[in-house]
C-alpha cells in the first residue's frame, strides 16, 4: 500500500524530479487538465474533488513514509491545486501558461490565507488546502485576466 501511496502523493513520481518538485508537479496538473479539460463541469469537478481526498490521504501518508513534514516530493497538492487554477479556462496554450504561472506565483508567494494555511495545518489535510487556496486565487486572476481579454 506504500507504493500506491506514494505513487499518488508525488505525481505518478514526478515529485522526484530534479530541484523544483512543485513545478514539475504543476506540469504534471496541467497535462491531466488538457486530457480531462473536455469532460462535462460536474464530472471535471468531480474528478478534482475525488484527487483531492485522495490526495489529503496519500500526502498523509506520505509525509509518514518518509517521517518528514510536508516533504517537497509529495507533488499531489499541486497537481489539485493546478486543476483548480484551470478549471473554467478554455482549453488554449496562452491560458494553460498563463494558469501554470499564476499558480507557481500563488503557490510560492503564499499570500493570506494561504500562508496561515501552511504554517498552521499540518497532515494531508494541511498539504493540499494551502495549494488548493493558491488555485483558488489563481482561478479568479485568470478569470479575471479572461474577461478583460474579451473586453478588448
């Protein structure tokens, strides 16, 4: 049970990858975005919901597996939070872009409450609700930067 664990909590392993584990985490959220992307709301949602509960699950036990809180290798927070970030994007390489960096941005500059979240929850739970208030953010900037776009 350890490997599935594992092998969920850091992205089909991608949260092994070399010196930013979050960001190859994040590019692993917005290729699983471009093959769900199509998919009804209700079931793009769900989809997002379900990896969200298993990702408070596995990044739990993960940070067991390997006794170290919060451990940059467990990848799955961004995954979910990237999904997030793009869930009403339409599904377009300047909106992925635009959606991946804005997450980085978010993720790692970690304004209120996402901060708070990080520093005071603590488990799976605290591993992914901090990524998913990043995409939260993210998703109404880009929302936003959307309809000003058509604006113009």
């Amino acid at each position: 049970m350890d490997r599935l664990y594992m092998f969920i909590a850091t992205g089909a392993y991608s949260g092994y990858l070399p010196k930013a584990p979050g960001t190859w985490g994040s590019m692993v959220g917005v290729l699983l975005w471009v093959a769900i992307a199509h998919l009804p709301l209700g079931t793009y949602w769900s989809i997002v919901g379900v990896l969200f509960v298993v990702g408070v699950i596995s990044a739990g036990a993960a940070e067991k597996i390997v006794d170290r809180g919060d451990p940059g290798l467990v990848v799955i927070d961004e995954i979910v939070g990237q999904l997030i970030t793009l869930g009403f994007a339409p599904v377009h390489p300047v909106a992925a872009l635009a959606g991946f960096l804005l997450f980085r941005l978010f993720d790692i500059l970690k304004p209120f409450p996402v901060n708070w979240l990080d520093n005071r929850l603590h488990g799976g739970l605290g591993i992914m609700l901090d990524d998913v208030m990043a995409g939260l953010y993210s998703l109404l900037v880009l929302q936003l930067g959307i309809w000003l776009m058509r604006m113009l």
